[in-house]
C-alpha cells in the first residue's frame, strides 16, 4: 500500500483505467464527480504538456494505491475526512478493499480528523458488508432520480417564466463571480455544493462533457441579477452515457416559491430532450422533501441510492 499526496502522470494513467472498470462492471459511477474533476483536470494538463512532474495535486488531499506487482489495481481518495475508495474488478474479494478503507482511518486520524466518512456508491454489497465489518454507519443518503425524455412530452411545453425574467446561457469568463455569489445564496449550508470557488468551476471547463449551452442562468431584467440557474450535463461515455442530468439546480432563497424552479427544471429538461437524450437523472439528499416533491410532479423516480458512512478515527 502506497500513499502520496500527489500523482505522478503514469499512475493517474492507471488510476483512471482502474476507474473505468470499476464503472463499467457496476453500473455506476466509482467515483464522485468533484474527485472525477480533479482527476481528470490533471489529466488533461498532463495531455497538455504540464510540466508539473506530479499530477492530481489538490491541497489536503491523499492519494491510496494498492498494487499488483507495478499495477495500481485499487485506489482512495481523501480530503477534509471524506474520502472514497475503488478496486479492480478482477481483483475484489482479495481484503484490498478493506486495506485501502483501514489506511484510510490511519490517515484520516493522522491529519487530526477525529472522524472518517467514506461514500459507497449504488450501495453495492461488497462497500456494505465492509462498512459493517469495520464499524462505519450511515449518514447520509443521496438518491438518484430518473425520468424518460422525449421531445413530444406535454409536460415539457409548459415553460412559464414570471414577468421580469429571462433564461439566457452561462458566459465562461465572465459570468463566474456573479454565478458563485448566486450559488452560495442557494446552498448555504450544503456540505459540498455551498462551498464551491473558482477552482471548481475552472475545473468544470476540463471536463469533456462541459458545454456552455447547456448552463441555464434566470436573470432578472431590471438590474440582471441573476436569481437561478440549471446546469445540465450530458454524459459522453462511461455509465451515464447519452443520458442528461440535472447537474446542479439553484434558486436564490429570494426567489422561492415564485416557480422559477419549475421553470428552470423544464427548460433544461427540453435542453436534454432535444439534445438527443432520452433519460434524465439527477442525484438528491433524501432529507431534501422541498426539492423531491417537484421532481415527483415532472414524473422522476428513485432509481438507485449512494450512501455515506461514518465512524471514529
């Protein structure tokens, strides 16, 4: 078992073969998109010709490498004491993912985290029984949500926009500052998306997916504050592929309750629709009933969950 706080370029190569694997085996995303984005912004600039000799930097953050001889065969990530962990298909049932979830607690506890919370993506059996095994419990729920798409559906006609406001597209390079101030106003107290900086957003840019076209902002026409918005996102490969996913959607608090929300929901559902996808998805915390209730009334339905485990370092 290795750690490191960064990656050198031919083992975020591995990494992300390890990844893709792990992906295409369980139906599932291995890895949660904010580490997905570091990961593959490192990349990129590798691709690119960085001349960083290590990749994958990000400040806190720990690298776990498992290996089969020279290959990387399992991986975990950790920040803040969050972190995740992935292993090899071909090389599960071997304890390396109990391995990479006990140096996880090491570490966490050297960094002076009194405690871990690692996530386990579609609540698969195997991330189950280890949590069990090693005294993790559950603290969070995320679900998935899924709805078919279809340029023909009624539902999506019904695009009312109050008096006053207008959609228009995200602007990259300048529309960042006034995207992030709106942000934080919709998810004040959110454990990850509240706390989004420029960084984030950049790394965002790198992704294959990104298209500008597909970022919703609603701005209010007098003083064109901008007061939601609905980023979509339509995956090109992997799990996801083809299907279009309410990436992130945001109201401000001062627009509650006025149906900007349903607005922007369908207006990005169309977005998806003509866009050749045929499903939307979209992941919700369960507590979030406010949020859930419209998604029910657009015909979404839970599909599969991730969940968070937590226990003492």
């Amino acid at each position: 078992m290795a750690k490191t706080e960064s990656l050198r370029p031919e083992q975020l190569s591995q990494v992300l073969q390890v990844v893709e694997a792990a992906s295409a085996t369980d139906g599932v995303t291995a890895l949660s998109d904010s580490t997905l984005s570091q990961l593959n912004s490192s990349a990129k600039d590798n691709f690119e010709g960085s001349t960083k000799d290590n990749v994958g930097e990000d400040a806190g953050s720990i690298h776990l490498l498992s290996h089969s001889g020279d290959e990387i065969v399992g991986y975990g990530y950790l920040a803040a004491g969050v972190g995740e962990l992935v292993v090899h298909p071909t090389y599960r049932r071997r304890g390396l993912g109990r391995q990479l979830a006990e140096e996880a607690i090491a570490a966490a506890k050297h960094r002076g985290a009194g405690e871990l919370r690692l996530w386990a993506h579609g609540q698969l059996p195997g991330a189950v029984r280890l949590a069990e095994v090693l005294g993790f419990w559950p603290v969070r729920t995320l679900w998935q949500l899924r709805r078919p798409l279809s340029v023909e559906s009624t539902q999506l006609d019904e695009l009312k926009v109050a008096a006053g406001i207008r959609l228009r597209r995200f602007q990259p390079g300048s529309d960042e500052d006034v995207w992030l101030a709106l942000n934080r106003r919709a998810f004040a107290g959110h454990p990850e998306q509240g706390r989004w900086e420029l960084s984030d957003v950049i790394a965002r840019y790198n992704e294959p997916w990104f298209d500008a076209e597909g970022f919703l902002l609603a701005e209010r026409v007098a003083d064109q504050r901008l007061l939601g918005f609905h980023w979509t996102k339509i995956s090109r490969d992997g799990p996801h592929r083809g299907v279009g996913e309410v990436y992130v959607l945001g109201v401000d608090p001062q627009a509650h309750g006025t149906g900007l929300g349903r607005a922007l929901l369908v207006a990005g559902l169309r977005y998806l629709a003509h866009h050749g996808c045929v499903q939307a998805m979209l992941y919700l915390d369960a507590d979030n009933t406010a949020a859930a209730r419209l998604y029910y009334k657009l015909d979404f339905t839970k599909t599969d969950i991730d969940v968070q485990y937590a226990r003492s370092t």
